[in-house]
C-alpha cells in the first residue's frame, strides 16, 4: 500500500506549473484567448500581473467598448503589447480608434483586425500607418469606401487581405497600396474591386499603379485586378481564378522578377489559347525571370485550338531562364506547344519537369514523353 508520505509527495509535484517562472507562464498565457488568460487572475494573487502582462491580446471574442478600455487601463503602460488580433463588432468606431491608439503607443508588432464588413475610419488608419514598430497587418472581411491619407512613414512589410471589398475600383484602390511604401510581402485572397461596370484603367493610372509597393519581395494573389501592383515584386504567386481576355492589356512590366507560379483553376471552359497567350505576354515582360511553374488545377479539359508564337522571342528565354515546371500536365495541344515552345527557345535552360495528370493513362504519357523529347535541346527532361 502507498504511505501517506508518498501520497503527498506526488499531490505537491502535480502542481508543476506554479513552479515555472513568471516570464514562462506569461509565454504559455500568450497562446491563450486574451478572456481565458484573464480568467487565470482568480487562481491566486501571484496570477494576475501575470495574464495583465501578457505580450499578445487575442480579442477574436467581440468584447464590448467598454471592456476592450477596461483591458487596456488595467495594464501597465510601461510593458509593451507585441501582438493584437481583434475582432471588431461595429458599434463603436470611436472605442477601437481609441484602442489602436493604445496598442500603437506600446510598441506593437503584429496586428489582425477582422472588420465583419465594416469599413475603417480614416482616423484609425492613420494611426496605423503612422505607427513606427507595427510590421504585420492583417485585415479580414473589411470595406474601403474611401481615399487612404497619404502616409509615408508606414514601417508596415507583411500585409496580409482576406475577403476585402473595395469600392470605386482604381481610385481606392491605388490610394490603398500607395500607403504601403516599404512593403516587403503580400497576400491577397478574395480582394474584390466593385463598381458597377467592367473598367480597364487609362495609361495615366495603370504608371501610377506600377509605381506603388517599390519594395515587395514576395506576392500571392487571387484577384488578377492587382497584378499592375506587382511590377516589383521578386517572387509571384498567382492564382487565376478567371478569364483573362479582359486583363491582357494590365499586364505591367515585372522589373525584379525571378521566380513565377501560375495556377489555373476555371469553373467553366473558355478558349484556353488566351490562358497561353497571356503567360506568354508575362514572360515577355519578365527579363529577369529564371523559374517558371505552370500549374493546371481545373478538372475541365479544354478544346484548346492552336496559338502562334511570337514573333520575338522573350528576353528571359534567352539568358535567365533556368528551370520550368508543369504540374498536372493534360498534354492537350498549346500545352505541348508551349513546353516544345519553351525547351527550343531556352538557351540557359537548365531542367523541363513535367508532372503529369492522374487521369492521364500509360499509353498517352509515353506519346507526350516521346514527343517533348524530340525537343531537347541540352537540357534535363524530368517526366513523371
């Protein structure tokens, strides 16, 4: 039987956790719901300048105004607030000015507002973009219905946009990415630019939007709407969830770009020799470009009719391109053009890999293999 002793003695090692030092319950704190992490403040006294020392306040709850004040008051001004996610109600636009103007005072690095379709105030966004530490922004389900101030101090590199309406496609929207100026990353789902009618941009505006974000680095997009803001980006992601036909003339000149992934999805066939034309088109204005990946996710297998090359081949082809990937590869006609295209045009090539569809069977496989390696020219083909 266990003695008493014993019994004690695994009774006092249970409670391992009040053991720890303060600065390692205040990081477990920080993983937790900021209504959670304050609810610890009744487990004894040592608790609560712990959980009101927390570095990172996750509001995802809607609080009420006066309880988001009530959190802000009850901490000490002097410890810094690194990390914020907040999910804002709508009914006071005055008590989360209020609150961003708090959390920008005390050092805030990283900040997630999910706006439930409600726009944000000029005055909250010019606190924001006026802030010297924050360098990650996140905005969830939120309307721009008017011009952003002109800010260029915005320390902001990461920007990250997920269900955002835009009213008044380019006016708002090169006021938007103008605010930017040092931003290094950008990720774009479901960024949707309204306004009543189909609009292709005038000269004047599409060099204006080429000269907005002059430092990102990397970029992943759905909408093609934002691709005339890419010109300088590094690294490029897009995910081409429509018809091209009516973007062939936004196509901006791709300064930096070294390294582009393509991924098609249609939920409807269309002519597919647009889709080749177009990459063309962004391979001519990609001089600097050495990756390539093509990515074909729509299950729909397109009619696709023939398509001329052009009449000059693309700066790239000739001396930067290195490595070319096709994911999901059908095999249908511009396909093989394009890859035949890009294996007799490549000069520095250095690898073709062509990764084709589950639905493709043995047979067809071997008649792409032998007809792509009719066209090497000194370069690795990798089929599989």
């Amino acid at each position: 039987a266990m003695s008493n002793k014993s019994k004690r003695s695994i009774g006092r090692k249970q409670d391992r956790i009040s053991d720890l030092p303060d600065p390692i319950l205040c990081h477990i704190l920080s993983f937790l719901p900021t209504k959670l992490a304050i609810s610890t403040s009744i487990l004894s006294k040592r608790w609560k300048p712990i959980c009101l020392s927390v570095p990172a306040l996750d509001l995802k709850t809607a609080f009420p105004p006066h309880v988001l004040g009530s959190v802000m008051q009850s901490r000490d001004i002097k410890l810094p607030i690194l990390s914020v996610r907040l999910l804002f109600d709508g009914r006071e636009h005055e008590a989360l000015n209020q609150f961003i103007i708090e959390v920008t005072q005390r050092g805030i690095e990283t900040l997630e507002l999910d706006m439930v379709g409600y726009s944000l105030g000029i005055e909250s966004v010019s606190n924001l973009l006026n802030c010297k530490t924050l360098i990650v922004l996140k905005l969830t389900r939120l309307m721009i219905i008017q011009d952003i101030p002109l800010i260029n101090v915005s320390s902001i590199k990461n920007l990250h946009l997920d269900s955002v309406l835009i009213l008044e496609h380019q006016k708002y929207q090169l006021s938007f990415f103008s605010a930017f100026p040092i931003l290094e990353e950008l990720h774009a789902n479901e960024v949707i630019v309204v306004g009543g009618r189909q609009y292709i941009p005038k000269t004047k505006e599409i060099k204006a939007m080429n000269k907005c974000l002059p430092k990102l680095v990397r970029a992943n997009v759905c909408q093609m709407e934002l691709i005339p803001f890419l010109s300088f980006s590094r690294q490029l992601i897009l995910n081409v969830e429509q018809t091209l036909r009516h973007i062939m003339v936004q196509v901006p000149i791709f300064y930096n770009l070294t390294q582009l992934e393509l991924l098609f999805k249609f939920n409807q066939s269309w002519k597919g020799e647009w889709k080749w034309r177009w990459i063309l088109k962004m391979l001519q204005n990609s001089p600097k470009l050495q990756h390539l990946i093509i990515h074909e996710k729509s299950k729909i297998v397109i009619d696709e009719k023939s398509w001329k090359e052009p009449p000059i081949v693309p700066e790239c082809l000739l001396s930067q391109l290195e490595t070319c990937l096709f994911r999901q590869y059908k095999g249908t006609r511009c396909e093989l053009k394009f890859a035949k295209y890009i294996m007799q045009n490549s000069k520095v090539l250095l690898t073709m890999t062509i990764q084709t569809a589950s639905s493709i069977n043995l047979n067809r496989k071997n008649q792409i293999l032998q007809k792509l390696s009719e066209c090497l020219r000194g370069c690795e083909l990798i089929f599989n």
